[in-house]
C-alpha cells in the first residue's frame, strides 16, 4: 500500500501509514521552532509525540521531499528546517539530515568543523525564512492516496 503526500499537485510517496501520521505530527513541531530561533533534539520531538526512541529520519525525510516539492512548485528555495534536528550528544543533525539537498549530500563524510559551519548556515537559512506559515499551510492537508480498504469480509458461520 502507498501513502501520499499531497497539496494539489504535491505528491511524494512515504513508507506507510503510522510514518506518516507521524510526520504530519512533527512537522509543525520544526515550524515551531523556526519560528522561535531555536533547534530541537530527536530525543525532545520523540518524547513530545510520546514516540519513545524513535528513529525520525524517515519521517524528516519524508518532510523534505514535501518542502523540496513544494518549493518547485512556488519556483523558490525552502530553506531545509530538518536541520533544527539535532543530537544530543554532539548537537548536530543526523548524518543523513542533508537528503534532498544538494549542497549537503556529503554532509555525513565531513569534519566535524565543516559540519558546524554548515549547520550555522543552514539554521540561519531556517531561521530567516519567512514563509514558515505559509509552508505550514500548504502542507497541513497530508492525505492518502490510497482508496480506503475494503470492510472485511462477513463471518462465515461454522
């Protein structure tokens, strides 16, 4: 079964219904954020959505295929608000955070310092946005692309 994500003409697959479900959950988390200047942990999302110790990289990267899709469509750069995710151990993203970017596709092979340089600039990118609103606006109306499942069958009595 494939889920969607989709604003109009904003289609991007996900991997199944609870991830979705969750990244619905997390994006306005990110926006909160941007707007108010400051990163979140992976820890801080997880026990806010009550998700345990999830692993959100599918879920942010589910968030930047939207964004990236989104941004064709208005003919503008989104800068990538998956980057106010951060470890609690060294306070950087994930080494993954920069799927979809292109800039940042090499991120997980680079020194520490190069990584902190990056991040600066991509937090500052995020935090001087201002269509956060907007963007939130567009893609509140996630949705599945799936029919709905048939009812079950009827009992067949023994």
């Amino acid at each position: 079964r494939q889920m969607c994500i989709r604003d109009s003409a904003i289609t991007a697959p996900v991997l199944d219904d609870l991830t979705e479900r969750q990244a619905r959950l997390i994006l306005p988390i990110l926006v909160r954020q941007a707007l108010a200047g400051q990163p979140i942990t992976y820890g801080q999302i997880s026990e806010e959505l009550g998700m345990g110790h999830s692993y959100l990289g599918n879920h942010l990267g589910i968030i930047a295929d939207a964004l990236n899709k989104l941004a064709q469509r208005w003919g503008e750069e989104i800068p990538p608000i998956q980057a106010l995710v951060l470890r609690k151990d060294t306070l950087l993203p994930g080494d993954s955070f920069g799927y979809g970017v292109p800039r940042l596709t090499e991120y997980g092979s680079w020194p520490k310092q190069d990584k902190l340089q990056a991040v600066a600039r991509e937090h500052a990118g995020v935090f001087a946005y201002g269509k956060w609103a907007d963007v939130l606006a567009a893609l509140v109306a996630l949705v599945s692309c799936t029919k709905p499942a048939d009812p079950p069958a009827a009992a067949v009595p023994v």
